[in-house]
C-alpha cells in the first residue's frame, strides 16, 4: 500500500484538544517502558523531546526518571496550549519545558543534547530526512535516541481493522486522524533506508506492536 501523506501540523484547536484530552495512557506508558528496556542504565540527564504535541510522553517521561529534565519542541501553538492544563497539574510538570517551533528551523535550546525522544512525529513530516538531521544536529557523539512512531499497514483493509480496533469509540476527528496518520506512517523497512540514508547505520528498527515501529541507536 502507497504511503499517502496527511498535514504536518495539527493547526485546528478543536482537533488539539480532543488530541490532548484523549487517552493515550497506554501507548504513551508503552513508549517510556520501551526506552527503559533498550537503554536500562538510563537514569538522567537532558532530554529532546521531538513532537511533544500537548506534552504528555514529556511528562510520563520526566515522571518515569525523576532526576531528568525534558525539552519539548512542536509546531503547532494549539498542541501546545491544549495541553497547558494538564501540564499545569502534572507533578512532573517544573522538570518539562516546551517550546514552539518547526522543524528544521527550530531547534532545543540546550543543544547538544545526551538523550533524544520522539514519538509520532515520523510520519508527519513530508520528508522524512528532517527527523534524522535534526537529531544529527541537536545531539553528539554517543547521544541516546529513541523514536516511536505508526507503522504503515499493508492495506486498506487493514487500515479499516486497526481503526476499528483502537478508535471505535473515539470523536470522529480522532478516529479520522488514526486513520489518516496509518496511511502516512513509514514501515519498518522504508524507515531502515531512511536511517542508512542518513548515515545512522548502526541505528536498529524493529515493529513492536500490530500499529507501532521503534528505531533506536546511540550517535
């Protein structure tokens, strides 16, 4: 199935706040369990948060390793707003700083930076080379970086099942973003040519569930 590229940002506030008010618990816990079992000496240090969105894997994130900060980067200002109350609560909340910008232009503010995270912002980006530069340029040598993102389905009718599966009950402009976003995802060997392209070889990528791809390496 052809990949089918969807908008880079989510710029319509409703869509963001149902985004920032829905339950993502489980993938999102998923995530951090993820990077804790490939990189299990991880304890601190300053982290990148690329596509924070609302700024939930940020949090749950900092909440995981109470001796991290986070730095999260979006694009989108109504991501960012939508997610300020929740934010605004969360204990982790003096540990995570978000900032507004797009990439390539916007970059962290504490770069270089030791540990890079990104989770669902692949297969946003028109090009997926932006990612992988970005995370060249605000890292070092020996940088941790983790990303998780949607793996593309083989078919339509796939795309039908998995929505179905996870979105049944969800607001329509959920369930039509799922699936949109299913349609745009890279598969795993589409993402591996990505990352030899980029001279991150030594990178691995792996699918981790029926909907969800991880790469993950050290710079």
């Amino acid at each position: 199935m052809e990949r089918r590229p969807e908008p880079e940002l989510m710029l319509d506030p409703a869509q963001a706040r149902a985004y920032a008010e829905a339950d993502f618990s489980a993938p999102h816990e998923h995530f951090v369990d993820l990077f804790a079992e490939r990189f299990p000496g991880w304890v601190d240090g300053l982290v990148l948060d690329l596509g924070c969105g609302p700024g939930d894997v940020s949090l749950r994130f900092a909440a995981r390793y109470p001796a991290c900060i986070v730095h999260g980067i979006d694009g989108s200002s109504a991501m960012l707003a939508a997610g300020e109350e929740i934010r605004r609560a969360h204990p982790a909340a003096p540990r995570v700083r978000l900032h507004q910008g797009v990439l390539p232009d916007a970059s962290g503010p504490g770069a270089p930076y030791p540990t890079i995270i990104s989770n669902s912002l692949l297969h946003h980006l028109p090009d997926p080379r932006v990612l992988w530069a970005v995370i060249r340029r605000d890292g070092a040598p020996g940088t941790d970086v983790f990303v998780m993102d949607l793996c593309r389905p083989a078919s339509p009718e796939r795309v039908d099942a998995l929505v179905a599966a996870y979105a049944n009950d969800a607001p329509e402009v959920l369930r039509g973003d799922f699936e949109n976003s299913l349609y745009a995802a890279f598969t795993v060997d589409e993402v591996r040519a990505q990352l030899d392209a980029a001279g991150l070889e030594s990178f691995r990528v792996e699918a981790v569930s029926d909907r969800h791809l991880v790469a993950w390496g050290r710079l």
